[in-house]
C-alpha cells in the first residue's frame, strides 16, 4: 500500500552513482552514510509490511465478532418473540433440565457425603 508512495527503494540507493568534482565529497563517507540509510529503509519496509498484516489481521476479527454480535442479537430477539408469545423453547427446556439436574444431583451428592462422614 505504501510502497506506490515511496520514491526510493533500497536497491536504488544502493546503486546511485554520484559524479566526481574535484572538491567533492569523500566516496568512503558517502557510501557509509548512504548504507546506513539503505539499512533503515528496509527496517521501515518491514515494519510497514508487518503493520499492515497486522491491520488486515484485525479488521478481519472485526468482521467476524461484527457477524457473532448480529447472529446474537438475532438469536436473542428470537428468544423474547416466542417467549412473549407464551411458547416453551429449547432455552426453556434446557434451564429447567439443567435445573432438576442440579436437584437431583446436588441432593445425591450431599446425601453421598453424609453417608461418607458417618
């Protein structure tokens, strides 16, 4: 994405040629500095390129608790339609099966530790 805004690429510095003036600069200098600044274009690249799959990475979790967030609305106004109609549902039967689960096995249970204490 960004690399369509970037002049200079890595390879480009590397290979600038320079003209020689007879008071110019010292080629030693300037091909240090210009590989220090080859070096941090592509540390820049890098982190550009992970930033950018990082963001693609969250915009598509984004996506997909956005669809989780819908299908629960949806699921929970199905839930209060029938329920403010008077029908027994699914969540209905499975709170009062988990409901009685909880008598008869609670009361197994604590009848099993006295039985244990004794």
């Amino acid at each position: 994405m960004y690399q369509n805004k970037i002049t200079l690429m890595p390879q480009d510095i590397l290979e600038k040629d320079f003209k020689i003036d007879t008071r110019g600069y010292r080629l030693k200098e300037v091909d240090q500095f210009l590989d220090v600044i080859i070096e941090d274009y592509e540390k820049f690249l890098e982190i550009i390129n992970n930033l950018e799959k990082e963001k693609a990475d969250l915009l598509a979790e984004i996506m997909n608790l956005k669809q989780e967030l819908r299908n629960s609305k949806l699921s929970v106004q199905v839930a209060s339609d029938s329920v403010s109609r008077g029908e027994v549902t699914n969540i209905d039967v499975m709170r009062r099966l988990s409901q009685l689960e909880k008598m008869v096995y609670g009361s197994k249970a604590d009848n099993d530790d006295d039985k244990d204490n004794k």
